[in-house]
C-alpha cells in the first residue's frame, strides 16, 4: 500500500513529532509496517525512538542530496514495526542545496518511491516551517494530518498553511487530501480546552479525529528514553489515546 501521510503544522510545539512517534508506534503494535521520515533538523523523531541521531552514519540528507539509495538510510526502531530514515543538524543546510537542483520539488517524493511499497505507511515528521523542507513533504504525501494544540490562538496560523496545502495542491500535488486534525494536550478540567475542541470542530467540519490526546506526562517523559508512550507506559492516557487514533486512523483506511 505505502500510503503516505505528512504530519505538517508550521507551529512549533503542537504534537507533530509526538504524534509521528506514538501514532507510528501505535500502528506497529497493531502490526502494520510503518516507516518514519524525520524531515525535522531538530531531529527530535529520530532520538525519541532510539537513534543516536548525531552518530548515525547516513541520514534524509544523504538520500535528498543523492549521496546515498535510500535503503541505506532505513534504521529499525525501539518501537516494534517502525522503521525511520533518521535526520540531525545536517539537514539544515538541505534547503540551499536543493533551491539550486532542477525539480527540487520532487526529491523526497522520487526518493520514497523505491521503498514506500514495503511498508503499510509512510509519515514524513514535518518541521516548525513553510520552507522547502515542509513543502517538499507535502508533495511526497497523499495526505495530511494536522496536530493542533488546545491553547488560546489555536487556530492562528491555520489560515497560512491552508494557503500552503493549497498551493501545492495546485501545482504539484492535486490528489493531496486532508486526512485529520489531531487535538492534542486537551486538559478536560479547563473550559478554554473545550472551546477549541468545538472551536476547531466547527472550522473543520467532520475532519477531526475522534480520538482526543490528552495532555500527559508520560508523553513528554517517553523521549527521553529514546522510546514510545507504548513501551514507556502502556496503561497511560497518552498510550491509551494514540492507540485509539491508530485504530480510528486503520477504520478509516478501510471505509475509503
Ligand atoms: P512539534 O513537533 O510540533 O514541535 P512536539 O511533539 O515536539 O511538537 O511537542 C512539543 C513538546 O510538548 C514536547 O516536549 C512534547 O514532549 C510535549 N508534548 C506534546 N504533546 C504532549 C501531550 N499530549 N502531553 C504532554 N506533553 C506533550
Ligand atoms: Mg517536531
């Protein structure tokens, strides 16, 4: 199948990387075959499952930059079923060596061509921007899914990165649709999550994910030791929530 799905929100600190992790690990323990493109130079989904990221010996870089095939790039995981193309600081530097290669838009779509077919998904770990490195995601993508965060401005921001999803839609990729709209750190006690639950609901008509993930501490703790919320702490609302996704995002797979 290979579908791939971008997981893009030019806002830093929404659940982009958290939910690429857990969402990923949580299809893996389904057992599906997911493969994990961190597209982020902070490199924060590569150390979260277990990759020394600044000792690896090949990364996204060296396949964008056609150093290597990608099958060498391909790393096993801590998480079961999940494999990941690392990256680190290098490819920081990606977006000034890409702007001068003809048909730079396509480098990760041809790139992921040769392997997506031997996994059930592909997520590509978008970063915190509306530069190269976002857009050539989304036009290697088939779809898209939106972390958003239960705060106040919720929906600031959203305004750009349709525009974004629109004009690459126009230009590159008209099939790119838009899978879902994940809210994340929703705290139940507190009256503003609520309203950005229905804030956000409302805005996005019948495109947000049922399930909810909770703001929960051990999805922040899980990173740190190079691991998924699955294998930290199973019975915890942040594992609990992310396996409900993963089973709302299979149903969905199949209904289409
Ligand atoms: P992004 O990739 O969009 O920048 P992250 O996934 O890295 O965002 O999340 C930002 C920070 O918030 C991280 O430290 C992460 O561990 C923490 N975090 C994300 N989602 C949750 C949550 N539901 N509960 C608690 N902490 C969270
Ligand atoms: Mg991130």
């Amino acid at each position: 199948m290979g579908k791939t799905i971008a997981i893009f929100n030019q806002k830093g600190g929404v659940g982009k990387t958290t939910t690429s992790i857990n969402l990923s690990a949580g299809l893996g323990k389904l057992g599906k075959k997911v493969l994990l493109v961190d597209l982020d130079p902070q490199g924060n989904s590569s150390s979260g499952l277990g990759i020394d990221k600044d000792n690896v010996d090949v990364q996204i870089y060296d396949c964008l930059t056609g150093k290597v095939s990608i099958a060498e790039a391909v790393k096993a995981t801590s998480a079961e079923n999940v494999s990941i193309i690392p990256s680190n600081s290098e490819l920081a530097g990606v977006e000034i060596e890409l702007a001068r290669v003809d048909d730079w838009e396509n480098t990760l779509k041809n790139v992921l061509v040769s392997i997506k077919e031997e996994f059930d998904f592909c997520f590509i770990d978008c970063p915190p921007s509306l530069g190269i490195l976002s857009v050539i995601g989304l036009i290697a993508a088939d779809s898209v899914i939106i972390p958003i965060q239960c705060e106040y401005y919720a929906l600031e921001g959203v305004s750009q990165l349709f525009k974004t999803i629109e004009l690459v839609r126009k230009n590159q990729n008209p099939n790119l649709e838009l899978e879902g709209v994940v809210l994340n750190m929703f705290d139940g006690r507190t009256n503003l999550s609520i309203q950005v639950v229905e804030e956000v609901k409302k805005f996005f008509k019948g495109k947000v994910f049922t399930s909810i993930i909770p703001r929960n501490v051990r999805l922040a703790e899980s990173p740190s030791y190079g691991i998924s919320v699955h294998d930290y702490d199973a019975k915890s609302k942040g594992a609990e929530s992310y396996l409900e996704l993963a089973n709302e995002f299979l149903d969905m797979q199949d209904e289409r």
